[in-house]
C-alpha cells in the first residue's frame, strides 16, 4: 500500500493486515481522487473509518489543509500515527464514528469526507444522516463513500458513481441539502 500522487507519492503505507479492515485498492484510489482533485487544494477533510490513513494521506499528499483522522481501533489509530509521523496538518482520533461526528458539531466544517465503514454493518445511511443533521459539511463539500452493496438512502446530490467488481465509490454533493 502506497501514497499514488501528491507531495508523498510513493510513501509505502503500514496497515494492510489490520483486522476489521480492508485496504482501498490502488486502482480504485487513483480513479477517486482524479475525480475528486479539485475538490483537495486548501480542504479541511475528514477520514472517517479511517484504518490505515490512506484516504486522508493521499488528500494531504495532493493539497488538503488539515485531515482528521477518525477510527475505533486501537491498532488502526497506530498505524495512522506511525503513517503519518512526518506529517503536521492532521488530527487523530481514536473514538465511535457517531460520538465523533458529534464532537465536530458546531465546531468544524469540512469540505471533504471519505467514508469506508466496514462492509456489512450497514452504517453508511446513519453517518450520512448525522452529517447532514449536524451540518458538517460546507456548502461545495462533497462526501466520498466506499460501498459493497448497501442501499444507500439520502437527500444529496449522487455526483459520480463507479464500480469494482464487487465494490462501489459514490460521491455525493451537498448542493440540495437545505440549511438548518
């Protein structure tokens, strides 16, 4: 596992082997951030579920202002620091999804989230509720989502889709969201 372009390109990644989690394969990671890379310069992301790091390095790497890093596992939020080690822009937080999301409420906005929950705990609907119940996302803010095959219920914008093989990025918009 690598960083594929930006600033850290090619930095070999720990974390492959972490239990309960699965790595974003490289072709899967190119094809999203050539999609999302306007998106990047000057963003505040979030790398919720976050495993290894490798979602919010690879925003860092190519112009993210500052990623926090959000996962459960103590082994993962490690990793994240050993990954990130030479790194300054960044948070690390070792807590539940739900009590982080909370904590972000009125404190922080981003304009980037990448959401790669364990598959098969059909948590994706409930984040994506919270995010927009909390307001955590800026007006231009997109929402990157990494599926297997979870229905996905939701008042966004669906931006971009694709799939491989059994695995599916959808990336959503807030542009439709009302304000609260």
């Amino acid at each position: 596992m690598r960083v594929i372009s930006g600033k850290y390109k090619g930095k070999i990644l720990s974390g492959f082997d972490i239990k309960g989690t699965r790595p974003t394969m490289d072709r899967v990671k190119e094809s999203m951030f050539a999609i999302i890379q306007n998106y990047l310069k000057d963003s505040i992301c979030l790398d919720l579920f976050a495993g290894s790091g490798s979602l919010g390095i690879e925003a860092l790497s190519n112009g993210a202002k500052k990623c926090y890093f959000v996962d459960n596992n103590k082994v993962a939020i490690e990793t994240i620091k050993k990954n990130t080690l030479k790194i300054d822009n960044k948070e690390i937080i070792q807590e539940d999804c739900f009590k982080a999301l909370l904590q972000f409420k009125n404190k922080v906005k981003f304009d980037v989230i990448f959401l790669d929950p364990p598959y098969h705990d059909n948590l994706l609907n409930q984040v994506l509720e919270k995010i927009i119940e909390y307001n955590l996302l800026n007006k231009n803010g997109i929402i990157v989502c990494e599926l297997e095959d979870e229905l996905l219920t939701t008042n966004l914008t669906l931006f971009k889709e694709k799939k491989y093989g059994s695995k599916q990025v959808k990336i959503f918009l807030k542009s439709n969201v009302k304000e609260t």
